[in-house]
C-alpha cells in the first residue's frame, strides 16, 4: 500500500509542476525563440496584389521593428535580411514583444525594373509574443512587394480572367468576354 501511495504522490507532483511549466508559456526558462518568415515578390501588373504574373525576387531586402504600443519607442531592430532565391526570408528573434507592434518592412530591391514599394504591402504586422493565444515559434508575415516600373502586356488578360469587369472599358477589345 505503501508503493501506491509513492506512486500517486509522484505522479500528483509531476502534473502539478507540468501545469505551472505550461501555464507559464517560457517550458522551464527558456527564452522565447521566434523566427518570421514571409516572401518578397514583384507586383508586375502594378495592382497592389500578387498574381499569377507575379515574380519572386531574390535578393531583396527586409528588416523587422518593434516599437511599444504606449510611447512609440523602439523595442527592438533587426538587421536587413537578404530573401533567398525564391524571394523567402527568415528573421529570427529572441525575445517577448508583447506590448510591441512588430512589422516586416521593405528596404530595397536590386531590381531596377521593379523597385517601388506598394502602398499596401510596404510592411506587415506579425505577432511576437506567446501571451495572446497563438502558439508556436512560426510567425508568417503578409507577402511584401515592389511594383514595376510598368505593367506586362499580359496583364490587361489575367485580370480580365480574374474578374475584373470594370477595366473593360479600358482594355477595349483586349477584355475577354
């Protein structure tokens, strides 16, 4: 009878300190270790969202900020990330930006034809923090572009095939039925 009560005591305290480790969101101290990962393209069709047209670009670059919710003031700077040649990139962060408004940011493209930043995805929004209910260490950011300096040929199709009805008038006997 001895032995089963060991037992139990044992297993009553191997529950209690996992659920203190749990609730505590750090597992025993650790840091909080995140990594962002998102993918820089060119907007070729020049309409402020990807399409099939759309191109990676290698070699761009990106950085992440952090500045507190409250003052504004900077909690945390990445240095400039080079993306991969698929347009990818990684950040790691070490860290709990709870009270941080944290963006992906577009810095530069090496391509000359094909390096203004849109207006609506020249940064996103990541959360970097465990104590608002996402788990994880994977933060995925908003695709971020670069718009090129003019627009395919081919682009009046594509978007005629996505639905865009209301650039009939501009595209004239181009626009699919």
């Amino acid at each position: 009878m001895t032995k089963l009560s060991e037992i139990t005591l044992l297993f009553f305290i191997v529950c209690i300190s996992s659920f203190f480790s749990f609730s505590h969101g750090d597992g025993a101290g650790k840091s909080n270790v995140f990594t962002v990962v998102g993918h820089v393209y060119c907007d070729t069709c020049r309409v402020e969202f990807e399409t099939k047209l759309s191109e990676p670009i290698s070699g761009a670059t990106v950085k992440l900020e952090c500045n507190n919710r409250t003052d504004d003031t900077s909690t945390y700077q990445s240095p400039e990330i080079t993306t991969g040649a698929k347009g990818e990139f990684r950040i790691h962060v070490t860290g709990d930006y709870e009270d941080s408004d944290c963006d992906v940011i577009l810095m530069k493209s090496p391509r000359e034809d094909c390096n203004e930043p849109t207006e609506s995805w020249r940064k996103a929004r990541v959360v970097i923090t465990t104590k608002d209910g996402v788990t994880g260490n994977i933060r995925y950011a908003n695709n971020l572009g670069f718009k090129r300096k003019e627009a395919l040929p081919e682009c009046k199709q594509v978007l005629t095939e996505m639905g865009y009805y209301e650039l009939k008038n501009e595209l004239g006997k181009e626009a699919a039925p």
